[in-house]
C-alpha cells in the first residue's frame, strides 16, 4: 500500500538447564519514494531564476540527475515529448523560431515508479532571435590621397546579412564573416567627402551604424 512497515525478529537460544537468552531488532520496510534531485540547462544564453534563454537554432542541454526512478519522461508544453533510458542523464536540443518573436517552452521531467506518486521538475527555455549588434565600424585613415588605399574596418555580431552603403546608397554586399574592407577614391564633381556606413541584419532586425567620413 505504499506505506512503512515495522517487523520485530527475535532470536532466543537456550541449554538444558533451561537457561534462556534473547534479542530482538526491529526490521523497517519503506518505499524509496522517485526523487528528482537535480533538472537544469547548460549552454544557454542568459538565466533569470527558472527560466534559461537560448539562441534560435543554437543547441543547450537538458541535464538531470533522479533517484529510485523506472519511467523518466520528458514532456513540452505539457505533452510527451520523449520516454528516456533509466540510464540517461542529459539530452541536447534546438529550438527554432521564425518570426523574429521570442517564445517559451515549458519542459518538464517526470520520473515514476510503479504505483508510487511521481516526482515532476519544470524549466522554461526562452527562445530568442539575438540583434545585430555593430561593435564598431572605423577607418584606418579619414584624411586620403586621392586614389591611395585605405581601409574600412570592423566588428559585428549576430548579423545574417551585412552590406556597406556609400554616400546613402548600396556599394556592395559583404559576407558577414568579413571585417574590412580596402578602398581608393578620386574626387567626383568637385566633391572630397565621401560617407561610409555599415548595415546589418538578422533577417528580422536591420541596424546602421553611425557614418565614416573620408576626405580626399
């Protein structure tokens, strides 16, 4: 029935000469209830309490360590998401999002034995789309002989898209990977500036950054 049960045993020796002796223990049977001791995520973003943030399309890892389990269940947004092994202790995952919206997931692991209460965890993985972000955008040098060489240079992140804009309007189309870029210029209808940009992009998210200006 699930409940403790306390049983004496006694062991009683005795002679002829009807001299007796006798000890007692008491034996205690009691049902290891499933206990989830641990249910966490690794490799995530940003945490605040229960809630772990993830990149889109970025794995993290369910971890969790449970005691005196036979079924260990993982379930999101309150279905079955998989039935693990007794044995397994982790699984990696990816979450995708395809507005540029963040979402959450609820996952919650459930370990049972028999007809014993469950043991249930839950965490929350917020998914997000990160910014682009333009940690800088600068020139070698802003004052440049017409028709020498000089060089744009720069640092982004999380950009799928990067373009360089010249006074306002498209040069060229970069791959993102690329930080820098060398140029010469000669002077059109009498103009001696000329202004660079940069523009990023995540797909949903589009970022300038403040112009640099090269006078010839």
């Amino acid at each position: 029935d699930g409940k403790s049960k306390r049983i004496e045993y006694t062991l009683i020796a005795s002679n002829d000469n009807k001299s007796i002796a006798s000890k007692s223990l008491a034996i205690r049977f009691v049902y290891l209830n499933p206990t989830i001791n641990e249910f966490t995520v690794s490799n995530y973003f940003e945490r605040e309490g229960n809630e772990f943030v993830v990149e889109n399309r970025k794995s993290f890892t369910l971890q969790w360590n449970v005691q005196n389990a036979v079924n260990i269940e993982l379930y999101k947004d309150g279905n079955v998401y998989k039935k693990l092994n007794s044995t397994e202790k982790n699984i990696q995952l990816t979450e995708e999002i395809h507005d540029g919206k963040s979402k959450q997931i609820e996952y919650t692991l459930v370990a049972s034995k028999n007809n014993e209460p469950p043991a249930k965890k839950s965490l929350i993985i917020k998914v997000i789309y990160p910014e682009p972000v333009i940690n800088q955008f600068k020139a070698n040098k802003y004052g440049v002989r017409e028709g020498k060489v000089f060089k744009l240079i720069w640092n982004v992140k999380n950009a799928s898209v990067l373009k360089l804009l010249r006074n306002g309007r498209l040069y060229e189309t970069m791959s993102p990977t690329e930080e820098s870029k060398e140029l010469a210029e000669k002077v059109y209808d009498g103009k001696k500036e000329i202004e660079y940009s940069l523009l990023v992009s995540n797909g949903f998210v589009e970022k300038q950054s403040e112009p640099v200006i090269i006078t010839l």
